[in-house]
C-alpha cells in the first residue's frame, strides 16, 4: 500500500483531491483506480483512502476510514545545523527525519560555505520540507519535524533557541575539556537541543558565544566527523538512552 503525505482535515466518506505533490507521487507509482492509499497530515491524523479517479494533473481519493491520532513524540530533539554543502544538507534532512528529529534550524555561521538569502532561501527551505515529508512517507513516521527559516546564529539564540527552559542544551566541540557525550546523563531528560558548526566548525568568536550563553561543550570522541554524520550520530545515541517504552520519531 503507498503512504502518501496529504496536509489536508479528512473525514470518512469524503471524496477529494490529491494535493498536487501526493497527485505527482501516485502518478509516478502509476496507481490506477481501486488502488489503496494510507495517507498522513504530519500532525497525527492518518486514513485510508483508495483511488476512484485518475486525470492527467489529477487524482481522486475517497477517504475509506480514519485511524485514531497518534500522539506526539513525549521526548524530542533540535538540531541547529551549521549548513553543509547543498546534497549533504539535504542527505542530513532526509536521515535526520528518519532517526527522529523533532526540529531542524539551519544556521548560516562564519564558517559556513552556503550562503543563501531572499527567494533562494525560501526556495531551499520549501525543498528541504518535501524532502522531510518523503523522508516520513517512506520511514512510517507520523509527525514532520519542523525546519525552520535559515537564520544566523547569533540570530537564532536571541530568538529561538530558549523555547524549552528544561532542555539540556550542547555544543558539539572537539575542544580537550569539552565533556564526553557517555556523562552526560540524559536517561531522563525530555528534550535536547544540540548545537554545530559546519564544516570547519564554529570560530572561536561563535564558540565564546554559546559558551557564554550556556551551552555545554560536548565530544563525540577524538574522531573528526562531517557535520552530516555528526547530527545524526546525536540522534543515535539520544536514542540509545531513551526509555524502551517510548517509540521516537512516530
């Protein structure tokens, strides 16, 4: 059965569009009339539906029944990413959303390669939410992360980096006194907010910053890992020490 993404407030019984992306998708599949769909909103909300038309830009869906909500993740995680080159940050969002990832901040630092304002940022953004989307239709997962607007760093934590007062907040950081990831102690935390730089790392100006600002210095250990691999080895080992009765990303 295909698992299609369908933003949209469905009810039982009701005959309706595709949206175009998931209208595309069928397609591509070509799916033909009588073919079963499960479909998902992002939000919790999810039914099956089964084709009953197909138009050249079209597809129509009758919304056979709804499954009962599920229930957002109990324990989440930020990454605030400084950018990498164009194919790694979209490799990074597809996998991160995958191992789930609750919220993804692309950060333009000093060091950042990728420079991107204006109509191209918001180009890139609505690309890397789609990615996100196909990313959940393949993995199973429920609920899309959010990706917020890129922003700069200094930006970020003056605006957006405080909306959890509880959260364990980390920068990633090769430094000799920084703490290892293994004493960190994060069994019973509910949420972290993780911090990187790109390729390079953050400058030493950056670094003073979110030390300043209190964000805990943490090593992964001596290798030297791309800013891709690094993300996601976060979520691994988030969720390696999350309790065997929650389910992540779902």
């Amino acid at each position: 059965m295909s698992r299609l993404y369908c933003p949209l407030s469905l009810t039982t019984g009701q005959t309706f569009d595709l949206p175009p992306t998931a209208a595309r998708h069928a397609q591509v599949l070509r799916l033909q009339p009588g073919a079963s769909l499960s479909l998902f909103d992002g939000l919790g909300g999810a039914w099956q539906a089964e084709i009953t038309g197909m138009g050249r830009q079209s597809v129509q869906a009758l919304v056979l029944s709804e499954r009962e909500l599920s229930a957002p993740p109990t324990r989440c995680v930020t990454l605030a990413v400084g950018m990498p080159a164009n194919e790694r940050m979209d490799w990074l969002v597809e996998k991160a959303t995958e191992l789930g990832v609750s919220r993804l901040v692309p950060l333009m630092t000093e060091r950042t390669v990728v420079r991107l304002s204006g109509e191209r940022a918001e180009k890139r953004l609505a690309h890397w939410r789609a990615i996100a989307a196909g990313a959940c239709e393949q993995s199973g997962r429920d609920w899309l992360p959010t990706i917020d607007p890129i922003c700069g760093l200094s930006e970020w934590l003056r605006t957006g980096a405080d909306r959890d007062a509880s959260a364990c907040r980390i920068r990633l950081s090769l430094a000799g006194h920084a703490t290892p990831w293994t004493a960190l102690g994060l069994g019973a935390r509910q949420t972290l907010i993780a911090t990187l730089g790109p390729e390079g790392g953050f400058s030493e100006a950056e670094e003073q910053t979110l030390s300043q600002a209190g964000w805990q210095g943490v090593s992964l250990g001596q290798t030297v890992l791309r800013t891709e691999t690094a993300a996601l080895t976060v979520l691994a080992r988030w969720a390696d020490a999350m309790p065997s009765t929650s389910v992540p990303g779902q």
